[in-house]
C-alpha cells in the first residue's frame, strides 16, 4: 500500500482495526506509512498529546490539508469516547473522490506533459529523416 494517499491509507488502517474490535489508540499506534512519516508522526503524536492532557490545536494548524486534519478530529472525538466509525467510512469515500478527481485531473494534463519530450527529440529526428534525401540530392548538385 505505498502508493495509496497516506490519509486514505491512515482511514483504511482505522476503520479495519475497529471493525476488528481494536481501540483507536492501537490502531494509530501500528499505522506504518511509508510514504509520509511526518504524517505518521503527527498521528501518532496526536494520540500522546491526548493521553498526557496536552493541547493538540498545533497539529490541526500544521494539517497539510483538510482531509488530514479532519481525520485528526476524528482520531481526536474517538479518543474521547464518541462513536466514530461511520464518519471514518464516510470520510473513506470523500477521500477515494478526492484522489480519483486528482488522477483525472493528472491523466488529462499527461498527453501535453508528453509531449514536449516529443517535440525536442522527435521531430528533429522525423525532419531529417524527410528532408535528408533532399539535401543530399542538393549537396551533390551543387558539387557539379
């Protein structure tokens, strides 16, 4: 799961140790993220802060989006006892839109990204191939 967001993979994570019966101390505890380890480390810390009584507000204002920190709310009102588990399956399919529309959105601009490598490499290429020949037979006529 190392190309999933680390947010999806966060949420996943969660919502498969609650079905299991686990608390959401221990699911963000064994939540490895690979990809994003200050994202890890913001979890985790998240669920320390909460458990010595230390405020938590920076990490909210440290959230690289509004997924990230909606997800630490959620950690957050699960750590204090409210049921949880809908709003994270709920926040689950918010986040797969979110990553779908940001592929289509990469999968539209990646023809033009391409070809720019196409046009310095390519044509030149195609262009001598066409028009060799001809400047060949025009090299050797002007020799006489």
């Amino acid at each position: 799961m190392e190309d999933i967001a680390p947010p999806l993979s966060l949420v996943l994570h969660i919502i498969a140790c609650m079905r299991n019966g686990e608390s959401i101390r221990v699911a963000v505890e064994r939540f490895q993220c690979t990809s994003d380890l200050d994202f890890q480390r913001q979890a985790q810390e998240l669920v320390f802060r909460y458990d010595q009584g230390s405020p938590v507000e920076y990490i909210f204002e440290n959230a690289q989006s509004p997924y990230r920190c909606t997800i630490f709310e959620l950690i957050q009102m699960a750590l204090s006892g409210q049921p949880t588990l809908a709003q994270f399956e709920n926040l689950k399919v918010d986040i797969e839109m979110a990553c779908d529309m940001e592929l289509e959105q990469t999968l539209r601009v990646l023809p033009f990204k391409l070809m720019v490598p196409m046009m310095i490499f390519m044509v030149p290429a195609y262009l001598l191939a066409l028009f060799g020949p001809i400047l060949n037979l025009f090299l050797k006529g002007v020799k006489f």
